[in-house]
C-alpha cells in the first residue's frame, strides 16, 4: 500500500519547482514521486501558499498608511505624492488547449497578464493577475478591482494623491520588483507549460512568496545593492541590476499600442505641473547629468 505524501514533501516540491522551473518528470526524478501525483496536488499547494501569504499584499487602509509610502517615495526617489508605481508583465504560457486566440498577445506570444502596483521598496501592495494577453493594458487596468474603488473614492487617499505610472525613474521600481521575482523564481524563465488554473497559481503563489521573502529579509536589495538598477548621479548613468543579465523568458513587457494616444485634459496638466514641478522647487543638484 503506497504511503500518502506528507505536507512537507509536498511543499518541497512545489518550491522546487517554483524556483527552478523543472518540469514533472525532472521533479518525479529528484523526489521520487510519479508525475501523476505532483500534477494532481500541485495546485492545490500553490493555493494554500497563496492563502496563508496574501496578507503580506496589502493594499493600504488607511490615509496615513498612503501618506507613509508618499514620504517613502520623496525621501528614496525625490518623487512626491506618488502613492505606488503601476506596472505589468506578459506571463507567457504554452499553446492553450482551448480559447488561444484570446490569449495570443501583440507580441505573436500566447500570455496571461500580471498587473502589480509596488512601493517605493519593491515590495507588492496590490496584484491583479489572469488577464488574457490580448488585452490592452488600459483595459486591463480598468478591470481590476483597485481601479473601481479608485473611481469609487473607496481607498482612502490622501487628498490630491496621484498616481504617476510612466514616468520613467518611477516605473523602474516596479520593473525592478517583476524582474527580481523573475530571477529569484525560475519557473519565469520560459513558457509556462501547464493549465491555466495553475498558471493563476504560480503567479498568485510567486508574489506573495516574493513579499513574504522581502519583508522577512529586511529589504534585502540593500545589503544586495547590485541586485536592482542603480544610478551614479556624478556620471549621469544608469547600471543595469543583475537581475537583468538573468534569462526572463518566460516574462514579457505589457506596453501595448493603445486604440487611441489622445490623452485627457486633466491626465496632461497633471505632467504639465509635475514638469513644472522638477525643473523648479523639487530640482535636486544632479538631474541634469541624469538627463543629458
């Protein structure tokens, strides 16, 4: 009679397979188990680490929890009233069985979307994952759920709190963020080939693993500096944080051509003034060499 898998194997080998990619007869290999078993429990470990995680992904609930990731923001990337920069990433998937061209994206890829918003640190405050890669990222954005208790006025912002999604020094904190999970998980580093059920279970599991692991380290980024993109504000360069030099297969950029560049009124005098803004009080002594 074939004694039943504990827990903890079963929690090694979803790890495993979390970060290194293995397919399942890799991980039948090194454990022992039959590809049929790891197949049948695997999401539902992916979920209970989701479930017992996801507190760690917490959108603020109060204005002096906004108002701290504001200052955050100022003091580390000299950018005011930034309440989070907003981001995401084509998670590619192999040819789906059924539904694929509502998943073929403009890239010529078959994807899921992972829309994330982080704070100054790198860290996740609010995921939307499962998307069809066909989708435009103004749609997507749309859809979540943050979006319509935005429109609703239901987050508690402070007043006249922004959110500046693509201003370039802003967004590479969220890029930061996806490619230091992508790194640290290598199930990212080409197409994922299971259901589409267990894909929304990698992803939901990978985040709350990357913001439990962030919190528990104590921002690990600064004992790693090398890690995340830096700037060397004497030379006016940007370095590239290792993470980049680390195969992303798997992960793609979300940027899609939009069905109409006309902008709204209020959306152009919000970077009129932020324009304003930079090149006047909020100037600090090295953005020129940063820009020339």
């Amino acid at each position: 009679m074939r004694v039943a898998l504990s827990p903890k194997i079963k929690l090694e080998i979803t790890l495993k397979f979390l970060a290194t990619g293995d397919n399942y007869s890799s991980l039948a290999e090194s454990f022992r188990v039959p590809e049929c078993t790891i197949s049948l429990f695997l999401k539902d470990v992916l979920d209970a680490i989701y479930i017992v995680l996801q507190e760690f992904i917490m959108v603020p609930s109060t204005t002096d929890q906004w108002k701290k990731i504001q200052k955050d923001f100022l003091d580390r990337w000299q950018f005011p009233f930034c309440c989070g920069a907003i981001d995401g990433k084509h998670v590619l998937i192999e040819y789906p069985p059924y539904g694929a061209s509502d998943y073929y994206n403009y890239k010529g890829t078959y994807s899921v979307v992972l829309f994330a918003i982080v704070d100054a640190h790198y860290s996740f405050i609010y995921i939307d994952f499962g998307t069809n890669g066909r989708m435009n990222d103004s749609h997507i954005w749309k859809k979540t759920k943050f979006y319509n208790a935005l429109e609703r006025n239901n987050l508690e912002l402070p007043n006249k709190a922004v959110f500046v999604d693509y201003q370039e020094r802003a967004r590479r904190i969220v890029e930061n963020a996806f490619g230091i999970m992508a790194s640290r998980f290598r199930v990212y580093r080409k197409p994922i080939s299971v259901s589409l059920d267990k894909t929304d279970s990698i992803i939901k599991a990978t985040c709350a693993l990357h913001k439990h692991n962030w919190l528990r380290t104590n921002l690990i980024y600064m004992n790693t500096p090398e890690l995340v993109d830096g700037e060397d504000f004497s030379s006016g360069t940007i370095r590239n944080g290792s993470w980049r030099s680390i195969p992303t297969a798997g992960v793609d950029e979300l940027m899609t051509p939009l069905s109409s560049n006309n902008n709204s009124r209020n959306a152009k005098d919000l970077r009129d003034r932020y324009a304003d803004y930079f090149v006047g009080p909020g100037k600090v002594s090295w953005q020129d060499r940063m820009i020339a």
